[in-house]
C-alpha cells in the first residue's frame, strides 16, 4: 500500500511539472544478409500494433509487467507507419524483390502479400526489447505462410534511452530477414 501511495504522489507531481517534449528516432539497423525468395514483387500492409505501441509515447515494462511511459518522451514518428516503412525497406534490400508497403504504387499486382500483427513490442526490466507476433504471407499461386515470431534484442542498461530505439529497429530488421528467410522462400 506504501509503494502504491508513492506511485500516485509520483504521478501528480510528475503531471503538475513541465516536461520538456523530446522525440526519439530510430536508427537505421545495417542490412548485411541477401535472401533469394520466390517472388519477384511483394506487397506489405500497414502493421498492427497493439495499442500501447500504436501511440507515439515509449512503453516500458517492469519486472512485473506494469507498463509505463517517460513524460515527454515520444517516438519521432508513428509507430505503425515507421515500422511498414522499416519492414518495407528492409525486405528489399534483403531480397532484391519489388517491395513496397499498400497502397500498391505500382501498376499491376504484387506476386505477394504479407501482413504483421505485433502481440507485444516493448522494452522489457530484463534488459531485452522484444517484438512477439504472427506474420501471414498470401500469393496469387495460393501459397499461403502464417508463422508465429518471438525476437529479443538486448539493451545495455547504461546505454539510455536511444539504446531502445536502437534495439527497437534492429528487432524490426531481424523480422524482416525471418519473413524472408521463412515466409517468402
């Protein structure tokens, strides 16, 4: 009850005090795998977060899975829209193929779709970022993949806050090379 009390004395003061805002980006994670896979063009829907991590606030989770944010501290961009963008990029330079996320910009249609639905996408107190889902991959030949992923980056604990962003975009970068390696083959 004691702890309980603290918290909410810490939300108070925390909302009556000013924060300066502060906008995290994500750095590019390097690209060194090539992956040949069976399509020559591939469709990405937007992907799904789930609704902490939709938002532009930075969801921590602590050792007993209570989320919370930073005051002040949000993503420079829209999650969902960053992270298509990300996966979207990613997949073509790993696998050379038409990438692009939809609306489709090119004319005619993509030999493959695939769509990401994120179940979990945070900084754990463990010192690791996960990004857990389930990926789907449709084709117009009727091949159809959905696979289950569960990745973990480490984050140094005296790394700071931009240790996040760099394990949140490796993660995605590490999705990408399994949607390729496992998905699109």
């Amino acid at each position: 009850m004691k702890r309980f009390s603290a918290l909410l004395l810490l939300a108070a003061l925390t909302a009556c005090t000013a924060v300066p805002e502060q906008r995290l980006t994500v750095p590019r994670a390097p690209v060194e795998t090539k992956q040949r896979i069976a399509f020559g063009s591939v469709a990405l829907r937007e992907v799904s977060l789930p609704g902490y991590a939709a938002g532009e606030e930075i969801y921590f989770s602590d050792a007993t899975g209570v989320l919370s944010t930073q005051p002040g501290l949000f993503w420079a961009d829209d999650p969902g829209r960053a992270i298509t963008l990300e996966l979207s990029r990613h997949l073509a330079q790993i696998t050379g193929a038409r990438v692009a996320a939809e609306p489709w910009p090119f004319g005619g249609f993509p030999e493959a779709q695939v769509e990401v639905r994120v179940e979990e996408m945070l900084a754990q107190a463990n010192g690791v970022f996960r990004l857990a889902g389930q990926y789907f991959v449709s084709s117009e030949n009727g091949r159809a993949r959905a696979q289950l992923f569960d990745l973990s980056v480490p984050v140094p604990d005296e790394a700071g806050i931009t240790a996040i962003a760099a394990a949140r975009g490796q993660a995605v970068r590490d999705l990408a090379v399994t949607i390729a390696r496992d998905g699109l083959r």
